[in-house]
C-alpha cells in the first residue's frame, strides 16, 4: 500500500510536519521534525527512483479525481532525479542547521524557521512532482514565500531588504508563470500537462501560444536566476542564514529550472523552444554570457558568500547552455550539472558557515592563514573551488565534459572554447581564495588550529567525499542524467 | 477610546451576529456561496472591530497570539489529517468518497472538514496579522532595539 502513496507522501510528509512544528515550538523540537522529514523524505525519494526505473511512470490521481479533470502526481526518470537532489540536500542540510542555526538565529525564532524550512521543502517537493501546471503555480508560492521568510532570519540586517527585493522579484516571476498558464488554459481548456503536450501541436501556429510561452520562460528564468534577471539572488544568498544559504544554493533555483525543462522540451511541442520560436539561441546566449560574466563579477567581491552567490548565477549558466543547445545530449548535461552543482555549491555554503562560526566573519580578509588554522573547512572550500573550475577527478569535470560534448556534437567548437574561457575565470577566483588562505604569511599572527566544530564538518564532508566520488565513478549519475533527458525530450541520445 | 461609547455599544451588539454569520458562510458553503475563506475573514474580522473598538491590550486577552499560531496550525493540520485519513482508509490522499460508507456521504464529510480546517487558518491568520501590526513598535534611527 505504501508504495503506491510514494510520491503524494514527498509532499504530504513535510505538509504535516510544517504545523506540528509550529504547535510545539520548542527550537529542539523542531529541529528533530525537520531532521525526521529529511530521513523519511530522502528514503522515499530513493524508493521513487527505484519504482521509476523498474516499473515506469508513477501517476497519482489526488482525491481520486482522475486527470485531467483532477490534479495528478506525474513521475517519470526527470523529476525523480531532481526529488533525488532536493531530497538529499535538505536532509545534510537540516543536519548542518542545528549549531549553525544556534549560532545565528535567536532561540525564540529557530521553530519558525524550520517550520518555514520544512514548507519550502515541501513546495520545492511539490513543483517537482506535480503533473498540473497551476498545481505547480500553488507550490512555486509555496516555496517562495517561506524562502522570503528563511532569508529574512538573517543576522545581518540587509536581510530583510534583500528578502524584500526578492519578494518582489519572485512575485513578478509568478505572475509571469501564471499569465502564461492562463493563455495556455484559455485555449486548450487544459492544465494537465499530459493533456497539454496533446493538445499544443495542433495549436503551435498561433500567436497566443507564443505569448505563453514567452510569459512562462521569462517568469521562470528570473526565478531561476539566468543571467541578466539574476539581480534579486547575491544580496539573497548573502545576508540568509549560513545553513539556508547552504541549501537555497542546493535546491530553490534548480527546482525552477526542472520546470523550464519540462515545459520548453515536454509539454510545447517538439520544435517550439528551437526552431520556431528560436528562444533556445537566447538561453543560450544568456547562459553563455553569464556563465562568463558574472564569474568575472565573483573576482572583484570581498564577501566569500557574496562572491559564491555570483559563482551561482554563473553555473546556472552552464546549465543554461545545456538547454540552449536543445538536444538530448545537452538536456543530459544540464540535469548532471544540476546535481553536481548543487553537491559542490552547498558544500562550500557549509563550510563558509563553519568559517562564520569560528572567526565570526566570512569576508576574504578573515581568511588569512586559515589553511593552516583550519585544514579541513579550507579544504572543502578548495575541492568545491576546483569542482566549479572542472578539474578532473571532481564531479566539476565530468559536467563540463558532457557540456562540452553536446557542444561539439552540434560542432559549435566556438561554444566549447567559450565554456573553457568561463572555466579560466573561475580558476581566477577560486585562485584569489586560495592564495590568501594559503600562501599569504603573516608573521606576526600565531598560528592557532581553530577548526569549525564537528556537526559542521561532517555534513560539509559528506557532500566534498560525494563530490570526489562522483567525479572518478560517474556511472550512477551519468546514466540517470541520461534517462531523465531522455524522459524529458522523449528522444534517445 | 474610552470616549466613544455609542461605537463600543454598537460593536458589542453587532460583533455576535457577525460570528454568527461567518459560521452560517462556513457551513453553509456546500449549498451556497461561502467557504472557508470567506467565512475565516468574516470571522477574524469580528475580532478585528473588537481589538479596534476596545484596544489591542484587551483584545489580546481574549485571543492572545500564541493561541492564534496554535490554531492557524491546527487549521492546517485538520486539512492534511484529512488528506491522511484518506490514505489510511484506501483511497488517496483527499480522496473523500473513503471517508463514509456512502460515497457522496463521505463527500460531504470530507469536503466540511477541509473547509474547516480552511476556516480556523484564515481567520486564526487575519487576527495574527492584525495583532503583530497592532504591537509594531516603530524604532527611530539611533534609538535602538
């Protein structure tokens, strides 16, 4: 019985969970909740991935109201993998959370911080997994505006402008998404998106459908941070909490971008996102612009979690260029940098908050010396560093590999030289840390081995080892990346 | 405003019926308009005119805000409990027609419960919002927390 509820329990598990932590109110308590969700949910997204690749497409019709008069739960190999990432980031993430959130959040506010936490989870969970396109507007909220809350618990006052501006911001995304649907429903009478894919080819000549689909790229590219409608992301990622940050940069852009896959490759029809409309020459332009720029922009920041905020519309990018490139081979791409970006973004997110608790600071100034004061946390920042540049042995290399791979396929050689140039300026400040950490002596300092405490460093090494792991045995991630764009664009690479 | 009698005299005689009416919209949303939105906004708008009427310390006695969250909480609790019950009893989750031996009978059952939970939420959340603006303490510059 249980496994035929799999995938309305990844939502309704935190759904629960969310209240029962703001009726207990205990900062302990709560934390237990969100840390007991994160298990449950991580195995049942496991449980999800197995049942999709042995026995195919789960569909869940909710109050028995079969699609597409009802709103379903469609998962096929796509969103399983993305459940997969969100599900396991929120589970080290929560982990992580309880000394780092002591540390900053006040202990009257922490229980309405997991209660927001666990309910963003619970959104990003639900965009995933629905198969209705308004159902996925009602999660899109959902998840929004406990991310403006989780942001706003930040110890710097900036915070709350920065959670203000992305209130606005992200409001204006989902009005976007939610004319475009509107447009789509006022013609097809439809919001299933089974029942849409159907419906859309015969339509494909009409203007209203042009403008939909314009209305939803744009809504979903400002929330997914792509370059130039990124504005409301560095101020955001800089001033949250050091765990919500940690798992922002995990999850809440790369949920928006399984969207934009879906909808540009499954649910318009075939050639809409490339030849018709051409859109994907400017994805790809943006992606490629800002995989290039904003990296620049990351030279020139003092703050390490500003200059990793710009570091992350910058591999939005790359993944940018993979749907750019709208074939199966780069739609693959996309969907392992996906997961390995979220492994090596949320990975340095840690171990900067470990640096925050142990100097109280995370501006580049504070690093001096910290190679040698504390190993393990620079290390981690290291290996990620390396991981976003691509060097082999990381999961860094095996995304720009496929991403390159793709490019040449379609012979854009000018393309894979581009992308070699984004990797140059990451190396120029991924460089810029490592010099200071490392190799600037002060003699006057005396070196005291002062590393973060223990309950950060694990979750933080958890995902560096993952992070090695998957970049010398790319066997599981590389095939379900495969599976999930083949499930998405419908056409074997 | 202790000065305004005919105001609180007035309010007094009207905030009943207001409830009143608000439960009416609450339960009679299957048959007519209303709902639990509907009927949660009437609600906490009573408590709303009173808190005006009377002063936020008092009505703060009467609802005091942990309540509020409590209950806002357990609105939304109710609505998943059941969603949940639904799963138990075979269905899926909100599959209502489970709930009852008779199908349409456990429609009506499942459909009240949601909107009631749908109900306690909106207005638990109106008379929150009110009471955190009503206590907003506004810190000049340089005067500190």
């Amino acid at each position: 019985m249980l496994s035929f509820h799999l995938s309305a329990l990844q939502v309704v598990i935190p759904l629960l969970a969310a209240p029962l932590c703001a009726i207990f109110r205990g900062p302990r308590i709560s934390w237990l909740i969100a840390l007991a969700v994160g298990l449950a949910c991580a195995v049942n997204s496991l449980a999800i991935l197995n049942q999709v690749n042995t026995s195919g497409e789960i569909i869940y019709a909710l109050g028995g109201w079969a699609a597409p008069w009802g709103i379903e739960y469609r998962i096929d190999s796509a969103n399983a993998f993305i459940l997969l990432i969100i599900s396991f980031i929120y589970l080290v993430g929560i982990f992580y959370a309880r000394d780092s959130i002591k540390a900053e959040v006040p202990e009257h506010s922490r229980c309405w911080l997991y209660t927001a936490w666990i309910l963003c989870f619970s959104g990003l969970s639900g965009i995933t997994v629905s198969g209705d396109v308004f159902n996925v507007f009602v999660f899109l909220e959902v998840s929004s505006l406990s991310t403006y809350i989780l942001i706003s618990f930040g110890k710097d006052r900036r915070c709350l402008t920065a959670a203000l501006r992305y209130l606005i911001m992200g409001t204006i995304a989902a009005t976007f998404y939610l004319i475009g649907i509107g447009f789509l429903y006022a013609l097809t009478g439809t919001l299933n998106m089974a029942d849409l894919a159907e419906r859309l080819p015969g339509l494909a000549s009409q203007n209203t459908v042009a403008v939909a689909f314009g209305f939803v790229v744009l809504g979903l590219a400002i929330k997914m941070a792509l370059f130039p409608l990124h504005a409301w992301l560095p101020n955001a990622y800089a001033y949250a909490p050091n765990a919500v940050t940690a798992f922002l940069a995990g999850t809440a852009t790369k949920a928006a971008v399984y969207v934009f896959m879906r909808l540009a490759f499954a649910i318009f029809p075939d050639d809409f996102f490339s030849d018709l409309t051409s859109t994907h020459v400017i994805v790809l332009a943006a992606g490629i612009i800002s995989a290039i720029l904003t990296s620049a922009i990351a030279i020139f920041q003092d703050d390490l979690k500003r200059l990793f905020a710009w570091s992350s519309i910058g591999q939005i990018g790359y993944i940018a260029v993979g749907l750019g490139l709208a074939s199966s081979a780069g739609v693959a791409a996309s969907f392992l940098h996906l997961f390995n970006h979220a492994l090596m973004k949320t990975a340095i997110f840690m171990a900067i908050g470990g640096l925050f608790i142990t100097t109280g600071s995370t501006t580049i100034a504070a690093l001096e010396n910290a190679g040698r004061r504390m190993p393990w946390t620079m290390a981690a920042i290291l290996i990620g560093g390396f991981s976003l540049i691509g060097v082999p042995f990381t999961t860094g290399f095996i995304s720009k590999w496929y991403l390159v791979s793709a490019a040449l396929e379609q012979n854009h050689w000018w393309l894979a030289g581009l992308i070699l140039i984004g990797s140059l300026v990451t190396a120029a400040y991924v460089w810029k840390i490592v010099e200071i950490a490392y190799f600037r002596k002060n003699p006057d300092t005396q070196i005291v081995r002062q590393e973060a405490p223990l309950s950060l460093l694990i979750p933080t090494w958890v995902l560096v080892t993952a992070n090695i792991y998957f970049g010398i045995d790319a066997q599981f991630t590389g095939s379900t990346a495969t599976l999930a764009a083949t499930a998405i664009t419908g056409i074997t690479p | 405003m202790k000065h305004h009698l005919i105001l609180q005299v007035v309010a007094k005689a009207l905030i009943p019926f207001i409830l009143l009416f608000a439960l009416y919209v609450q339960f009679h949303g299957d048959y007519g308009p209303g709902g639990g939105f509907q009927a949660g906004v009437i609600f906490g708008a009573a408590f709303i005119l009173y808190g005006i009427v009377f002063g936020k310390d008092v009505a703060m006695k009467v609802v005091p805000p942990s309540l509020v969250y409590t209950t806002a909480s357990l609105g939304v609790l109710l609505y998943t409990g059941v969603g949940v019950a639904g799963m138990l009893l075979g269905g899926e989750f909100l599959n209502y027609s489970v709930l009852s031996k008779d199908a349409v009978a456990g429609q009506h059952l499942g459909i009240l419960l949601i909107e009631f939970g749908v109900g306690i939420t909106v207005a638990s959340v109106m008379i929150a919002l009110f009471l955190s603006y009503a206590n907003y303490r506004v810190t000049e510059p340089g005067e500190g927390e």
